[in-house]
C-alpha cells in the first residue's frame, strides 16, 4: 500500500535532509521521524518524508531471523508439533 | 551492511529458494490446504513482480486483503474531488487516484473535461503550489495511515491561506477486524503491512490477536521479508501459537513513530465509513478534526453532489465482485467482467484502476487459477 | 471486443501504451488502405515502405512534444532528428535520402531557445550523416500551444526491409544498451520531485550502429523495434503479437543503470516502461549472434548490448519475464508513467 524507499542520509539543514537512494538523491522531510537524525543514517523515505530511522544493528538482525528461519531445525519442528499436539483444542 | 547493497540482500536468489524450501517443509507439517491473508497491496505486488507465487507451496492460499487505500476509496469519495473540479476549483493529487472511477467518471475523465489537476508525488508539492499561486488549492488526500502522517506533519505546520485538504485517508487496523469477523472466514493468520506498522507499532495488533485467536506477522516488502514473513506465520499456524510476530525489526518497532502519531491524532479523527467493496468500517476513515476546518476543503468549500446526480452508475458496477476479493473470498479470475468488460483501460471496479488492485495485479502480471497453476 | 477509447481523448492515449494502440486503430486506421505490395499504415510498424524497382523506399514521420524541451542528455532538436532517423533504421533503411522538418511555434517563444533548438538540430543531423531538405514554420497565438512542436519525417532506401512481426521461434532478443535511460531522466524531471543524481537521456542516432549490424549477418536479423514510447515491455508486446510468437525473458540480463533502477523503485515506475531513444531490440537467429554482439559492443552506441531473451512458441504477444525467483508475466504499459504512492 505504501511505496517506501530506504536510503542514506547525506546532510541535514533544519527538517530538511538530502538523502541518497543507491546513486540518485533528493530531499526529504524530516518532521516525522521520532529519532535524531544524523548524517550516515539510513531512514525509510514514504511521499518525500522519512517515516522512520533505520538502525542498521536491525538491518542485521533481520538477516539473523531470516538464517535463523532458514536454518528451522528440525527439533523445533518436532517441539512445536508436540505443543500444537498438547494445545491441540485452540490451534 | 544496510548500504546500497541492502536492498539487494533482500532480494537474493538463493536465499529465496532456500526460505521457499523451508516455508514448504513447514506448510508440509501442518499437512492440509490453508490460507492466510495479507493486508497490504505492496506485498501482492512484491510477490507479483518478483514471480514468488511460484515459490510458495500449493497448500497455501495467500489470499489478498483490502490493502489497498486507493481501491477502497468509495465512490462518493471520488465524486467530491470529481464536483469540486467540476466547480472549477484547481486539486492536486496523488497519481494513483486518477483513474479511480467515480459515479459521473474519474478524475481523469473531469481533467480531460477541462478541470484543473495537477499531479503531485508528495503533498510538499501541493504546498508549493498553493504558495507559487492565487487559486485555491485543494490537496485530495489519500493513503494509509503511513501516507496520512504526511498530511498531518504539514497541516501541523503553517500552510498558505489558499492551501485546503480533502482527506479520504484510511486506517488499516479496523478493517483487519471487519474481515476476520466475516463469517466464514477461512483465514488462519495475517500479514500485517510493514510500512503502516512502521507508524502504528506492532503493539497496534495486540488486542486484535487476542480477540480473534489468530497470529499476526508484521512484514516487509523485499522477497525474503515476505517468504520469511510467511514462514513465521506458517510456524505459528503449525504450532497453535497466537501472537504478533514482527519480522520486519529494521523498521518496525513495539510502540511504533510516536511523533508521527501524535500528529496523526492531532490532526485527524477516525470515522466510521463505507470502504469501497468492503463494509461500512468503524473508525476506518481519517478525517480533520474540527480545530483543523479551516484547511478542510469540507468545511471550506459547498461540495455540489447534487450537480452528479445526472450521472447514473456504470450499470457494470452491479456486477463487479470487487467486494468480495478484498475481502478474501473471491479471485479476480470468479469475475465474469475481469479481462473482458473490466480492463486496466477502461476499469469497471476499483481493483482494476490501482496498480496495487488485485485485479489490475493479476491481469498485468497473471494470477493463479483455480488449479493452482501459475501466470 | 472494439478496443476502449474514452470519449475525450486523455493523455494516456497518446503514451505510446495499450490507450495508444486502441485510439489508433479505433480511429485512424479505419478506412486506411495501402498501396499493392507496401509496408503501409495498417501495419502500425516503424515507417511505411514502398517497393520501387528492386528497392524498398521508406518513409517515416513523427511529430515531437516533450517537456522540458531541454533536458540532460538533449532536447527536442536531438530527438527530432534521432527518432525519424532509427524509425528508418529499425526498418533496415539506413541509406538516408532526406528529412523534412516541421515546426510550430507559440507566440512569445524567446529566439534563443530557437536558435539552440536549431543548432542541437544540426549537429544531431551531422552525427547521423543526414539532411534536413526542406521544412515549414508556423507560429500560434500565446496559450494555443505549449511552447514548440517538431515534426519530422524521413525518406530512405534499402534492398531488404526489417519489420517488426517477423520474429521466429528460437530467435534471440538483443537490445542494444541499457534500458530506460531516457523516459526515467523525463519522469523524475516531471515529477518535480528534485531527483539528482546521474540520469540523462540517451537519445542518439542509431543509423551506423544498425548498418553495422545488418552489413555483417543480413537475415541473421529477423525483426527489429526501437523501444520508444511505451518502453522495451511496449516494443517487445508489439512484436511478439504481430509475429504470432511469445518471449521468455531473461529479467536479471536487461541491463539497467544504476541511477534509473533506483529512480524507479523511489517514483514506482517499471523501467521496462518508460521510452529508450538511442537503443533498438533485435530479434537475432542464434547462429548469427555471436557476430551481432560482437558488432554492436564494438560501436560506441552499443557497447552495453545484451541478450536479454528468446522467442518462443507460446501464447501469441505472450511475454514470459524470469525474475530470477519466479516467473510473471509483462504487461504493456497503460498510459503515461507517473509516480506512484502504492
């Protein structure tokens, strides 16, 4: 529903910050972001405006839960039958 | 590394056919057909344009939601943009709204009548645009809540004397409830749009989990974001869980953009309203508040509806099932118009005119058919 | 079902799309005939060509409309010649006789934008090794026209004409160079939206580039089509209709710039969408490949040529996009590219 865009933060001059998006850059409003912003930082761009701080420690942490995900491990599998088994009247 | 290459990291091949293994093994365990909604047009079109329908397994129906603002924009919604065009005052809007027919035609059709449109890609824009001129400027507002904290950061703000807003913006998390209390329904778990609950936090999904006993998985819009978005859900399926899960932590936090609600608030209330197909949707509309009448082009202009009443609805309309593919219970494909009476070219139904519709998705990118057969 | 044309022309209609086609075939190529033998209107290819003697002549016309009249990469001199010059080209028609120039000018219009129109004009003719033989001026009264309008036509000989229905089973897809150069550079200036970064058109005269082609495989060359209006996925839906065939295409192959990819995921607008005005798709028969790119990515112009697909026996106009995770298909495009929210 939303076309959002992350991209790099370039320099910021009041609400206003210059943000590059892998090689091309534009303006973007920063009056609805509820982080500091500073110059390096990543934000996600929605109609002009940064709707949120990207910490990039997240970015990380995301690719963990998708090898985490990936990895599933058959043991959990196993376990998460055995609850469903258990609690087997709400699934 | 969140550089350039981040979003390509999100788009890798191999970890994409890896996650699908998986998401298969999973679905595989639960062992019947299942189906699960998401409630945003960006991850249909994600799974569209990246060809992933083929990559999910055949006991997964992953049913499109209304999730889409442009297409559950009613048609006397529409008709206000249409009338006040019509009365010769100048609207800026969003490209996406164009072509969204209106009972006396779209606002295209009222632009190439003669009336003043300009399209504008952020509401900055339309601002400028008042400030460059004389006229009075109406910005037709539409979007989610992620699009409408937009809105309210600039009415937040001084804005010139001729600038007025006509806010048919939506708020997503009601109609999540409409659709799981639909009776019959099928779904066994949601994805939730990554982009909105960047605004409204995953903590919004809470008491909607405890109400319906179903898992929520908050989601983004790269491939991986969305198969794993879906293993998560599947996992949770499978093991009776029922909780919000958020998969999409670089942009989604518990509280969510507290700032930005607080203009959110500050500047619309929710109403309830008829979503178009969909239901009449508690507090599913955003509207001005009364301390902000004064840029409400509601308040500030008299709305000649009556001037459309000339104007029968397409007859065609009778016949459009949009309603029921928002909600889930159809495909495109059930639709006796879709491709035929119904094209992107000359759309009958809402969900052809957007390019997030799920019509207008599965006739430009082909859908599945009943046999499970891709494109 | 008779194509859709609204009741009042809007400006998708004229956006090189599906609005487009429905308009012209619906409206103008009612009642159109051809003479006996020649490539005529009806067939909707690149130009019309005329059998005369053992020779084809081939002629072309297209008016020019664009804003800004002055963008990077050119302006609407350069494109005025360029694009009546590789319509002839895509044709097979390389040996240049003339063109003709035609401008409408609104009253008011400053002289200095003329005179650097006319010299951008000229040097584009130079470069592409080709005439401007007669021409026509008009001026409008202020508000009855937005600035300038160009029209240009081209006449030109060849012995085989390429067209743009004759693709066959098995052949290959080149394009030339990378991909929506041109309409991205237009879109972002249009939006307004204050994109920088490096985009600018590619408008450019593919005379040489094409003749270099067809000198060295001849028939190796099964069609052609420049992706103009409407982009590669318009060009490609075209050919692929008109020939009876369907293509498979290899999407990690198109080759796209950097800055127009990130454009386009920023505005919401498919690169595969927006016109190329320096690029031409070749349908190519695989023995003869290996000379093609080899030929094309010794040019100047043709440096970045790919394979970007192969033709095959499916659904007629049928195009098949491998994303590289899945496999969708392309759709033409509606009408004029515009940014998106959702």
């Amino acid at each position: 529903m939303c076309l959002s865009v992350p991209g790099r933060v370039v320099s910021i001059d009041g609400m206003t910050a210059v943000v590059d998006f892998w090689g091309v850059r534009r303006q973007v409003q920063l009056h609805i972001v509820d982080e500091p912003v500073a110059p390096g930082d990543y934000v996600l761009n929605h109609v002009g405006f940064a709707v949120r701080r990207i910490d990039p420690s997240e970015v990380a942490k995301t690719l963990a839960l998708f090898e985490e995900l990936m990895a599933g491990g058959s043991d959990d599998l196993l376990a998460a039958e055995i609850h469903a088994q258990l609690g087997g009247d709400d699934a | 590394m969140p550089d350039a290459t981040e979003r390509l990291e999100f788009r890798n091949r191999d970890q994409a056919l890896r996650l699908s293994e998986r998401l298969a093994q999973v679905v595989a365990r639960i062992g019947r057909p299942l189906a699960v909604m998401h409630v945003c047009g960006t991850h249909e079109q994600a799974i569209a344009r990246f060809g992933l329908r083929g990559l999910l397994p055949a006991d997964l129906d992953v049913v499109m939601g209304p999730g889409c603002p442009v297409c559950v924009t009613d048609q006397p919604e529409v008709d206000e943009g249409v009338a006040l065009v019509r009365q010769g005052v100048r609207l800026a809007t969003y490209a996406d709204m164009l072509r969204v027919p209106g009972t006396a035609g779209s606002l295209a059709d009222a632009r190439a009548a003669g009336g003043k449109i300009d399209v504008v890609y952020s509401i900055v824009q339309a601002v400028e645009l008042a400030r460059r001129s004389t006229e009075e400027i109406v910005f037709f507002a539409t979007g989610f809540e992620t699009t409408a904290v937009t809105t309210a950061a600039v009415l937040s703000g001084p804005v010139p004397p001729n600038f007025s807003v006509l806010s048919a913006h939506k708020y997503i998390p009601p109609a999540m409830e409409i659709i799981a209390e639909t009776p019959g329904c099928r779904m066994e778990g949601f994805l939730a749009a990554g982009h909105a609950a960047t605004i409204t936090g995953w903590g919004v999904f809470e008491p909607f989990v405890a109400r319906h006993k179903l898992p929520v998985v908050v989601a983004g819009f790269e491939p991986l974001d969305i198969l794993a978005g879906l293993i998560a859900l599947c996992e949770a399926i499978l093991a009776g869980r029922q909780e919000v899960i958020n998969c999409f932590p670089r942009c989604v936090s518990r509280d969510g953009n507290r700032v930005a609600l607080d203009a959110l608030w500050r500047v619309f209330r929710p109403i309830g309203g008829r979503w178009r197909g969909i239901a009449h949707v508690p507090d599913g509309n955003l509207r001005l508040r009364d301390t902000f009448s004064h840029v409400d082009a509601r308040s500030r202009f008299t709305i000649d509806l009556a001037s459309l009443w000339e104007f029968a609805p397409p007859s065609l309309t009778a016949a459009c099932i949009c309603g029921d593919i928002l909600a889930g219970r159809l495909t495109p494909v059930d639709c006796a118009l879709f491709g035929n009476r119904c094209t992107p070219s000359d759309p009958v139904g809402a969900c052809m005119v957007s390019t997030e519709g799920s019509c207008r998705i599965w006739h430009d990118y082909g859908g599945r058919n009943r046999s499970g057969e891709t494109l | 079902m008779k194509p859709f044309v609204p009741e009042r022309i809007s400006l998708a209609s004229g956006a090189g799309g599906r609005a487009m086609r429905n308009l012209v075939e619906s409206i103008f190529l009612n009642g159109v005939t051809s003479p006996p033998g020649a490539v005529g209107a009806d067939a909707m290819d690149d130009g019309a060509a005329i059998p005369l003697g053992n020779q084809w002549l081939v002629m072309t016309t297209d008016s020019y409309v664009v804003k800004p009249l002055f963008f990077p990469g050119g302006d609407i001199g350069r494109l005025a010649i360029c694009g009546t010059v590789n319509d002839l080209a895509m044709m097979g028609a390389t040996n240049v006789l003339g063109l003709t120039c035609g401008i409408i000018i609104e009253e008011g219009f400053a002289r200095s934008d003329l005179e650097r129109i006319q010299a951008s004009l000229q040097a584009a003719c130079a470069e592409a090794g080709v005439h401007v033989v007669t021409g026509d001026t008009k001026v409008m009264a202020r508000g009855e026209l937005d600035g300038v309008v160009l029209n240009t036509a081209g006449v030109a000989l060849c012995e085989r004409v390429v067209r743009d229905c004759t693709l066959q089973p098995g052949d290959r897809l080149v394009v030339t160079g990378t991909v929506g150069d041109h309409g991205m550079a237009i879109a972002a200036l249009r939006a307004d939206v204050g994109i920088e970064g490096d985009l600018r058109s590619d408008v450019a005269p593919l005379r040489s580039l094409i003749a270099a082609v067809l000198n060295a495989v001849g028939e190796g060359v099964t069609a052609m089509k420049d992706p103009t209006r409407g982009g590669v996925a318009s060009a490609l839906f075209e050919m692929a209709q008109k020939s009876g065939v369907s293509l498979l295409l290899d999407g990690p192959a198109v080759p796209i710039r950097h800055p127009v990819r990130a454009t386009a995921e920023l505005l919401g607008i498919e690169p595969l969408h927006v016109a190329n005005e320096g690029k031409a798709l070749i349908g190519v028969r695989p023995e003869a490949l290996e000379t093609v790119l080899a030929v094309l990515r010794a040019h100047p112009l043709g440096r970045d040529a790919a394979v970007i697909g192969v033709v095959t026996s499916g659904r007629p106009g049928e195009i098949v996009l491998d994303t590289g995770m899945g496999k969708r298909l392309l759709h033409e495009p509606e009408g004029e590219p515009l940014p998106r929210i959702c």
